[in-house]
C-alpha cells in the first residue's frame, strides 16, 4: 500500500468516527485502562498505546471512541506501535468479542472502514506467511466485517 493509500485510509478513518462523543472516564476498566482515562484519543501516543495493547477492556463506548486511535497509530506509526497492538485488532475485531455483536456497535460508514482496514491489511504489513496464523485470523475478521453489510 502507498503512503498516499495509506493517508486515504487515515482520513477515511477519521471522518467515519468523527461524529462519536467522548465517554470521559466512562470506557470500560478503569484499572487496564488508567492511560486512557480523562484524554481524548488525540491526546493519546503511540507509548500510551503499545502500554494498552489490547481491547478487551474497553465497553462498548470506549471500543467506538478509541477504535480509531488503534487503526491510525497502525497505519501512520507502524514502527513505533508494537506488532501486539497489530495482533489485538485482528485477534479482537476479527469475531464476537465477549459474545457481543461488533457490527452493532459501529455505523455503516465504520464498519465499511474498518473491513476496508482489513482487506487492505497484509497491503500494509506484508510479512505474512501463507500459513501464517494471523493470514487466517485476517481471513475471519474480513468474513466477519462482511456479514455486516
């Protein structure tokens, strides 16, 4: 993928989220979620992140806030983000996280972006193997993004 592919996908992100409302402190474990607590997600850095690279913790008012925050970090600072924080996306978005339906969570715009993030996934980080257990992963995430539509 191209850096200008890259910076669409980036902006593409934003606008889909643009309209979601902060949730203050209220966006799941406190306790997991200390770095998040009381900071927009463009206060957020990469550090704070690869600190809270998983989003389990997060309810379902923190995952539509911060979401955006984990794809663009990925995208526009792959070298400073853990490659766990890469894994959490596919692990965690790629099926029902907690038996919840994601795809209730976000609108039609979001979840559009959010398979395009997928599709476009091993454009962006292509070291993946065809036996590659993550390829598998990505393979369910993008099936399941689809069910959406």
């Amino acid at each position: 993928m191209s850096e200008i592919e890259k910076t669409e996908l980036v902006k593409r992100i934003k606008k889909a989220f643009k309209d979601v409302s902060y949730p203050g402190r209220k966006i799941g474990d406190k306790e997991e979620l200390r770095d998040f607590l009381g900071k927009t997600w463009k206060d957020l850095t990469p550090a704070d992140l690869n600190r809270n690279d998983t989003l389990i913790y997060f309810n379902k008012a923190g995952l539509q806030y911060y979401l955006p925050f984990y794809l663009t970090m990925v995208l526009t600072n792959p070298d400073k983000v853990s490659s766990n924080v890469r894994e959490a996306i596919v692990r965690e978005l790629g099926y029902k996280l907690i038996d919840e339906n994601l795809c209730e969570y976000f609108t039609k715009e979001q979840q559009n972006v959010i398979l395009d993030f997928f599709e476009r996934y091993e454009s962006i980080f292509p070291l993946l193997s065809p036996v590659d257990k993550s390829r598998r992963q990505i393979e369910q995430a993008i099936n399941y993004w689809r069910t959406c539509s």
